[in-house]
C-alpha cells in the first residue's frame, strides 16, 4: 500500500483557475435551472419540493395533535379529522420520506463520491424529478377535488365507496411511483458503470451501499403498488370486482398487494438513512467505519428479506397458522441485520475523536431514537402480542420512532453535514445544536406517551376517544408544540445562512470519501482533473488537515 | 384546506356518550389488567420489554461513555484507535440476539396458537358479532339480540363470530388482549375466556369511515345468576313513557351516531320535528319529500313509514341534500315491540317542547 500518495491533489483544486465559478453561479436565469440536467441543481430542486412536503405534512400532524388535546376533539368534526390525518400520512410518506434523502442528498452526493460528473442518465434524472412534481401537484389537487379520507393505506372497500378524490390521489401516487423508480434505476446505472478508476465495490462509501440496496428495491417493489393503485381506480370507475366483496372480489386481497410494496417501501425509507449514520458517524469520530462489509452486506440482506415479511401487518386479518408462522419468524430475523448496523455504529464511536457538532448531535440523536424504534419493532414482532398491540398507538409510536425520529432526523443530519458543501456557506452552529436539543425532547415528549396508550388499548386514527387516555394525548400535543418550536428554529437558521452565512471550509467536517476532496461547492463537473482512488474507504490517515482551515472562495 | 379549518359546530356530537368506566391498569402501568386467559400475551410483553430496556441502556451508555471519554478536545486530533474490525465480537453480537428473537419468535407463536385455536367449550356457545358503520350488533346462541352492549358469564369460555355488512372493522377487547379484523364475506371466530366480572371497552380497531371513533360497544360479564336474568332483553313497554324510555336506550346505541333528534344535521336526516302533537293527545306526522325509485313524492310520515325505513331504508329515501343519495343499511332483523319504542320515542319529542 502506498499510504502517502493523495488520492487527488486537492490543493489543486482551490486554485484560482477555478475562477470562483461552481455550479451555483456558473449559469443563471429560470431555464438553467428547470432544464438542467446537472445532478446538484436537481438534487437542490428536489430539496426544495420535499422540505415544502415536509413542513406541510408537518402542518397536517400538528392539526391532528392539536385536535386531539380534548376526548371530544378540539377542531374538527370527525370527517375533517380523517381528512386532515390522511393528509398528513400521504404527504409525508409518498411526498417526503421516500424520495426525500435518495432525491436530494443521494441526487447530491452520490456523484461526488463515485469520483464521476453526474448520474449516469442526467435526463431520466431531470424527468424524475418533475414526475415528482407532478405528482405533489396531483395530491394538490385531490385535496382541492374534496380531498380523501381513506387514510394512507386506502384499504378497501372502503376506499371504493367514500365519494371523495381517491382516483386522483391514486394517479399521484402512481406517477410517484415512476419516479421513484427512474431515480433507482439511474443510481443503478451510475454505481455499476461510473466508478472512479480503483473504486472497487468495497472501497465504495456506505452511503453508496445503501442508495444502491434502496435502488434495487424501488425498481422490484414500486411496480406492485402502481398495479394496485390501478386496479383501485378501475374497481371505482368499472366495479370490477377484485377488492369488492359485494361482487366477489377479496379486499384482504388488497392488503397483500399493497404491503407487498409498502413493507419494502419502509426499506426504501430508512436504508438511505442508515447510509447517512454510516457516513457521519465515521466523519464526525474520525475513525473507520467498524464493520463495514457486515454493514454493507446487512443492507442487501435487509432489502432481500424485506421482501419477504409483509403479512406482519396484517397478523389480526385471520390467515393462516403456516402464514403467521413464515411472517413472524421472518420478522425477528431482519432484526439481527439491523441491530448489527447499531452496534457497529456504536462501536465505530468507541475510542474514536468525536466532534460534538450538529451533524454529529444529529447523528447520536438518531442512534438513540432508532434504538428505541428498532427495538420495539422487536416487541410487536410477536405474534400474541402484535394481536392486542395491532392499530394501536404503540404501532403508530413505533413507526413515527423509526419514519420520523430516525428517517427525518438522518435526513436533517446530512443536511447539516452537506450544506456547507452544497452552498459553502455555514450555518450558526449554536442556534443548530440548541435546534437539535429542542427538536429530541419535543419528538419524545411526543411519542413516549403514545407507546403508553397504545398498550393500554388506544386505538389508531380516533377523532374523539374515551377519557382513559386523555392525559397521555396531552403530552403528545405538548411534544409537537416544542418539536415545532425545534423545527421552526431549524428552517429559520438554514434560510438565513444562505443571506449572511459566514464561508464554510473546503472540507468543513475533514471527510476523507471524495464528495469531499472535490472543490466546494463543486463545479459544474465536479472534478477539474478525474479522480483516481488508491486507498481503503475511510482512511483518515490521509486527511489532509490543511483543507479543513481553507476557505471556499 | 380552509373550508376544513373553520369549525362547523352544527354536526350530531362525534364522540362516544356513555363509555365504560376507565379501564383499570395492570402493576406495571403499560397493559390494561388482564381479564381473560390469555396471560402469554402478558408474559411475552413484559419479557420482551425487559430485554430491549437492557439492549438500549447497553447502547446509550457506550454512547455516553464514548462522548465523555473520546470527546475531540482539538480541531485536529485523531482517533485513538483505527480498528476497522473484531470478528468474535461481531459473531457474539449476531448470535446472542438471534438467539433471543428465536425465544421470542417460538414463544408468541404458540401463544397465538392458543388465541386462534378455538376451544370446544367456546364454540357450544356461540355468539355472532356484525359490525356495520358504526355500530355493532350482537346475537345471543339463544338467536335473541342487543346492539352495542354485549352480556358474557364469567368463567365461561365464549366464541364470538365476527361479520361486516359493509367496510372493514376490527373487533377489539384490550382488558381481553382480543382482536380481529371483521372482513365483509367472511365469518371469522374469536373466542376468549373472561375471568374478571365488569364493564369492558370494545373498540373498532380497523379505520372504517366518518365515525370510526365513535363504533363502540360494552362488554358486560357478568355471574351466572346475573346472566340467567338475561339482562339484554330488558325491554319496558307497560306503558307509553316506558316505551319511549326504553326507545330512547335502543336510540342511544343503534341510531344516535347518524341521527339527532335537536335538528342538528348528521349523516342521516334529524328525528326533530318528525311528530307534532295534538290537543287531544295523538299524534300527525310531517309532510316530507321523499324519492321513490328516483321520483319525488310527498308523503306523511307514520308508523308504516317509520318502520319501513328502518327495514328497508332505501324504500323511500329523504330527498332533501345530502340525503338523497340514500347509504343507510337496513336493520331488518329489530323486533317489532323494539321498533314500536322507538315510534314511541320519536312522538316524545314532540312532547318534549
């Protein structure tokens, strides 16, 4: 090994014939954004559409909270009430949480660490994203066609008979779809044919492992949910009879089909996160990432399973003892992959230089949050228990610990960690760390006392309820007021950066994968001269320690 | 989207009225007091929820360890240690938690064995359940009646046959740790054994439409002397007031959650006004307009009337908006001395002004 050669001569790079141009300035006007085809300047569009997602869905769940401050219901009458938490699932689902990292920081990043100068097909990636837009603007309009009640998983038959605009949400979510599978099918491409020269398999980023184990399941499993969302608006328009048990059809029928996607979809969500930790926890302690094959082995273990354990949300529908058997045990087996992934994590911590900025408190927050969203993912794993705990609020607390407290706050974590790639500027770190402190309390103070109620029996998507659980819904409401203040603080902070952030370092954080020995931000091509990989992934010994104290010009 | 911020006051209330007393809470705070048999549910909970307390301390206490320890004091220090890898430490922490999950895997399986294999002592007593929105109808094995209560002995193992009219529903008893999805073309059976005397919660646990939240019923077990008084087939009808009251009871469970009876629009037609009384005590209907087989007619409203819309609803249908496009599902199976309380109950609103 010759551990002294640079994989690229970075220096080389700050040099001034760049000119101070990148791929922010280089060109300007409203088509040199709408129509490029640049992966960076789509992956910022992408950032821009599914933070507006976000904060609306956002909106959605502090509606429902607020209503539920009273066993009576505060705001709403009950059909309101199913619209407003319909809303708030399917925005957050279909409209942020998955194409959410893969869209903006995948579109961002990955690139950058293949050492190549964009995706390998830069047009299917623009169109992509405005199938994404489309869509947003679909589920738009459903809202303003009378909007939908059916709740995210529209389960039939009731979603064949509400006289509300399932049909249109249903075309959303199926142009969606083709999205999120043109964005998988390019990272693909990309990872097979457009490695750096010595960017073998194993010296690829986690990161990059996880986007490809993502890709793979958004091009296997989407085309179930898009077939199903037609056959939905067929049965509505044409009473065909394949949900509706009034003309024969099977509507539990209906729950395979659409777990058969979305359980994967949940893999689809949280493996990009699980590159994002891997990433940073390795950066943020300066130290190999501690089993890295295991991990990147656990990640395509994960996504084959994942196909494979879909009837555990359907353990009360009544199948049968050799289903149950088959879907259970499979269950408890994904969890050992994933609590491999924990544990290396943490051990990649031990004994490492640990930087407590906020990349880094967003990282440990998640480790914590994941921990007890892993964990009690174990508990309904159980086939008796799972039976009282089913559509309760212990499963919603449960996925909002994994979707929310792990998913959204990874992407917020590589938000922090790229945005002074991205943009070259910094944010005010004080105000992030106090964001992020405020941000954990408010999301546990939220959902804690839902694993409480929902043990005790409170039943999932009640507009009103009886007075038993009305404390425990008055801390959730309490919860979502700071987490609120949390997240407010966060959008505030990263807007004014970009008006009077202070520079941000070449290499703000001292990563050593190449996103981050390109300039910064990086020019239109990424890499003024190819890069050329001579050395393991992570190796700080090659940090160059000059590039962390230059500024970006 | 602002439409559905201003409040509309004017709907028919959305919440449960009369719910059991507050379900009582087991030692430890997390499930409702056990009241069946079915105490593996229990077990397997609180052995799970031990392990992942002592996985998660585990976890954050090296994180916590790590941070203090490990804390970067300069800009540029590295890492105290490059290890990349520890075989037998990965292989421990792959093998000890699939040992456990095994444990865990076998033991929730033979407990839902246990939930899903019905006894024969359960099936000899057989009741059914039929849900419909947002109601739930029980039949007794003696083929008798009541809506949205149901009386259980105690001590004696029961079955229940779950069945949809329309949508899906769950049938869900948690002081029971009994659930089930009720699905439209299918009878599925549950069945428990209760062995605690009280008033339990039964939630509809599957999303089911408008007033999904408000589809509640009681479970009442009871002892065998109790349960030999057939406390379900209490029906007062000695005189017109009891009549009424006894109506008002049936209206309470069965009708309440689309109907009022204050002229507040709800998802079907307010009983308001639907008598005026006379001087000399009897009763005149209201003039309404109503669709025949999609014409319009008008007709005045009584007994007949009364009864044929709640045996076959969509016989005549209100033609006023929203009502006109019909959607309530028939009720045909009410015996006749019930229905005669609820005309009763509906001539003592005129009264009641």
């Amino acid at each position: 090994m010759t551990t002294n050669v640079p994989v690229i001569d970075t220096h080389a790079h700050h040099a001034p014939e760049a000119g101070g141009t990148n791929y922010l300035n280089n060109r300007s006007g409203f088509w040199s954004w709408a129509g490029t085809l640049d992966h960076k300047r789509i992956g910022l569009m992408y950032l821009v559409g599914v933070s507006i997602a976000f904060l609306c869905g956002g909106l959605f769940a502090l509606l429902v909270r607020l209503h539920l401050w009273e066993p009576k219901g505060m705001l709403f009458d009950n059909a309101q009430y199913n619209q407003i938490f319909t809303l708030h699932g399917a925005f957050m689902v279909f409209l942020f949480v998955i194409p959410a990292i893969p869209g903006s920081l995948g579109n961002m990043v990955l690139p950058l660490m293949l050492g190549a100068k964009d995706v390998a097909l830069p047009r299917l990636n623009l169109l992509s994203f405005y199938l994404w837009l489309t869509g947003a603007v679909l589920a738009t309009l459903a809202i303003v066609l009378g909007g939908f009640d059916t709740g995210w998983t529209f389960y039939t038959p009731y979603s064949l008979y509400t006289q509300q605009a399932v049909v249109t949400i249903g075309l959303a979510i199926f142009v969606l779809g083709f999205s999120s599978i043109f964005t998988g099918l390019n990272f693909i491409v990309t990872v097979h044919k457009l490695r750096a020269p010595g960017l073998t398999w194993f010296r690829m980023p986690l990161f990059v492992w996880a986007l490809y184990a993502t890709s793979l399941l958004q091009v296997l499993a989407t085309p179930v949910l898009g077939i199903t969302v037609l056959l939905v608006a067929f049965e509505r328009l044409y009473h065909i009879g394949i949900f509706d048990p009034r003309l024969g059809g099977d509507p539990v029928l209906f729950e395979h089909f659409f777990w058969f996607y979305s359980h994967p979809a949940v893999y689809i969500m949280v493996l990009p996160a699980f590159g994002i930790i891997s990433e940073l926890v390795s950066v943020h302690s300066r130290k190999p990432l501690f089993g890295y094959k295991l991990i990147a082995f656990s990640s395509l273990a994960i996504a084959i399973i994942s196909f494979l354990v879909w009837g555990h949300h359907m353990f009360t529908s009544g199948q049968s003892t050799y289903a149950m058997f088959a879907f259970s045990f499979l269950t408890f087996f994904v969890a050992i992959p994933t609590a491999i992934k924990e544990f290396s994590w943490v051990a990649t911590i031990w004994k490492g230089s640990i930087a407590l900025n906020s990349p880094m408190l967003y990282t440990l927050a998640f480790l914590i949050i994941f921990a007890i969203g892993g964990l009690t993912g174990v508990i309904l794993g159980a086939l008796n228990v799972d039976i009282h705990l089913h559509d309760t609020y212990f499963v919603v607390a449960h996925f909002h610990y994994v979707m929310m407290g792990s998913i959204a706050l990874a992407f917020f974590a590589g938000l922090h960690h790229w945005w002074p790639k991205m943009f070259g500027v910094m944010y005010d770190e004080f105000l992030a760390k106090i964001a992020c402190a405020i941000i954990f309390i408010g999301f546990n103070a939220t959902f804690l006392p839902q694993f409480i109620m929902g043990s005790r029996g409170m039943p999932r998507r009640y507009a009103t309820y009886v007075p038993d659980y009305a404390p425990y819904h008055a801390a959730s409401t309490v919860g979502v007021i700071i987490l609120t203040v949390g997240i407010g603080m966060m959008v505030f902070y990263l807007v004014a950066s970009l008006f009077q952030g202070k520079k941000a370092m070449q290499n703000q954080w001292g990563g050593v994968t190449l996103d981050w020995l390109c300039p910064t931000p990086p020019p239109l091509e990424n890499f003024d001269v190819p890069p050329k990989v001579v050395h393991e992934v992570y190796d700080y010994s090659t940090l160059d320690y000059q590039s962390m104290q230059t500024p970006v010009r | 989207m602002f439409a559905l911020l201003t409040q509309d006051p004017a709907r028919t209330p959305g919440h449960i009225e009369n719910p059991a007393p507050p379900l009582a809470v087991d030692t430890y705070g997390q499930l409702p007091k056990l009241a069946s048999t079915f105490d593996h549910v229990d077990g397997l909970f609180y052995f799970t929820y031990i392990v992942c307390i002592f996985f998660f301390v585990v976890i954050v206490g090296v994180i916590a360890v790590s941070v203090v320890l490990y804390r970067r004091k300069t800009w540029d220090q590295p890492a105290l240690s490059n290890v990349t890898h520890n075989t037998p430490l990965e292989v421990v922490w792959t093998v000890i938690p699939l040992i456990i999950v095994m444990v865990m895997f076998a033991w929730g399986f033979k407990g839902s064995l246990d939930m899903t294999n019905v006894p024969e002592a359960a099936s000899r007593n057989l009741y059914k359940a039929t849900a419909k929105q947002w109601n739930w109808t029980f039949t007794y094995p003696n083929g008798q009646q009541s809506f949205g209560e149901v009386w259980v002995e105690v001590d004696k193992p029961v079955a229940f046959a779950t069945e949809s009219t329309d949508v899906l529903h769950a049938f869900y008893l948690p002081q029971m740790r009994v659930k089930r999805d009720v699905i439209p073309g299918r009878s599925q059976v549950v069945w428990f054994e209760p062995k605690e005397v009280g008033d339990y919660h039964l939630f509809c646990a599957e999303y089911c439409g408008n007033d999904h939240s408000k589809m509640y019923a009681q479970l009442h077990v009871v002892s065998a002397e109790e349960f030999a008084k057939k406390p379900w087939d209490k029906w007062d009808d000695s005189t017109p007031a009891a009549a009424a009251k006894s109506g008002e009871s049936l209206y309470k469970q069965l009708c309440a959650s689309c109907h009022s009876v204050n002229g507040i629009p709800g998802v079907g037609p307010s009983w308001k006004g639907l008598f005026t009384k006379n001087a000399d005590g009897t009763f005149t209907g209201r003039q309404r307009e109503v669709l025949v087989g999609g014409q319009k007619q008008t007709i005045t409203v009584d007994d007949a009337y009364i009864i044929e819309s709640i045996k076959t609803p969509m016989a005549k249908i209100v033609a006023e908006e929203p009502y006109n496009r019909g959607g309530m599902s028939a009720f045909d199976n009410i015996e006749d001395r019930k229905i005669a309380g609820l005309i009763q109950y509906m001539k003592s609103l005129a009264e009641a002004k």
